[in-house]
C-alpha cells in the first residue's frame, strides 16, 4: 500500500521550471564527453564479467498522478559476477564482488550508465537515491516521502555518509531534501560529491561488501 500522498509543492521556480531541463542538459552534456570512457568500460567489463557488462534492475521513482510510484528500469555497470557454488546458488555478494567491481565501485564509474535515466526522465542529477521495489512496503510515512520527487544521481545521503550510514539517517536526509530544492543547494551537493567520491567516504555498509537490506524501521 503506497504511503505517499503525493502533496509536495515545489519549493520555487526553480524546481518548477529550471531543474528538469537543466538535468537534462547536464546528463546529455556528460554522456557526450564521457562518451570514450563508457566505451572502455563496456569492453572491460565484458572482459571481467565474462559477459554482459550492464546491471539493470527496476526501482521506483517519483509518485504519479494515480497516486503510485513509477517503476522503471536502472542502468548500472555490473560490479558483481554471477558465479554461483555447486548447488547453483549465487555466492555472497563479498565473493561476487572482483577486483573490477571494486574500482567500479570506489570510484562511483559504475553509476555513469544512470546518465540514460536522467535523460529518460526517470530521474534527476540531485534527489533521493533510487532503491529496491520491495522497500516501498517497508517505509514509514517520513520515510515514504522521499518518493515525491525524482530520485538522484546522487543526494544530501550521499554527501552525508553514503553507506556508512543508518537506513534511518539516510532517509531523514532524503526528505529534508524534499522539502526544500534549491539551485545552490544542488549545486553545492554536487560539489560535495566529487569531494567524497575523491576520498572513497562510506563506499561500502559497516561489516558488508554492500548496504546490508533495509527492513523496516517502525512507524
């Protein structure tokens, strides 16, 4: 059952009217001269992942007019293989997780493909991160809010902690950041980004190759 009520209002014009094209133009501006480095990392993660170099996988966005949240499909670089133990089962992620991935994944090349999303409209350069269907029945109102907006590339979690943090401090950052949008205040997210993705900050949950899964934390 959706919890979001979809009543956001734009903080100002900037939202309104500036945001969506300016992602837009950044994310296609981006792709045009990242174009050599995409084609890098396609070939060497078909080499490393012996196979298919791109992760997808559908996430929700923004709550429409019909009250639910849109689904679509993330485009990612793959960071984990997909080899499994004898009985066939995937191995933990830890395990799955190469020494690819890992660069992949210090140095955030591994979100470049969510350039496509941005374009698509599906998200935004700033916002809340875009995290797995299944969470949405897990949310508690505050937490459910987080999906009035588009979600981002990256966001005020992401300056603030990234996966080093709890599931419930990420959250309150995501809405705080519903509730007000700014140019200044993307742009100054923007800036803080690179400064964490320069000095690796909250690459990976405490004790795990990857955010341990978000089970709900109560109303």
């Amino acid at each position: 059952m959706n919890k979001t009520l979809g009543t956001h209002k734009p903080y100002g014009p900037y939202e309104r009217i500036v945001k969506r094209p300016l992602d837009f133009i950044l994310a296609l501006l981006a792709l045009i001269v990242l174009s050599p480095l995409f084609l890098i990392l396609i070939i060497a993660g078909a080499i490393a992942m012996k196979g298919n170099p791109f992760f997808t996988q559908l996430r929700p966005g923004k709550i429409g007019k019909d009250g639910k949240e849109k689904i679509f499909k993330l485009i990612k670089f793959r960071t984990m293989s997909n080899a499994k133990d004898k009985g066939g089962n995937l191995l933990p992620d830890e395990k799955r997780l190469n020494r690819y991935g890992r660069i992949l994944r210090a140095s955030s090349a591994d979100e470049l493909p969510e350039l496509l999303n941005i374009i698509r409209g599906d998200m935004s350069v700033v916002g809340p991160r875009p995290l797995l269907v299944q969470y949405l029945e897990r949310y508690n109102a505050h937490q459910a809010r987080r999906h009035e907006v588009r979600p981002g590339f990256t966001g005020l979690a992401q300056v603030h902690g990234r996966n080093a943090i709890s599931w419930e401090e990420k959250f309150d950052w995501d809405v705080r950041y519903v509730d007000r949008i700014t140019f200044a205040g993307d742009l100054k997210i923007l800036f803080e980004t690179i400064r964490t993705v320069v000095r690796r900050d909250g690459i990976s949950g405490e004790g795990s190759a990857t955010m341990i899964e978000f089970m709900g934390s109560g109303k």
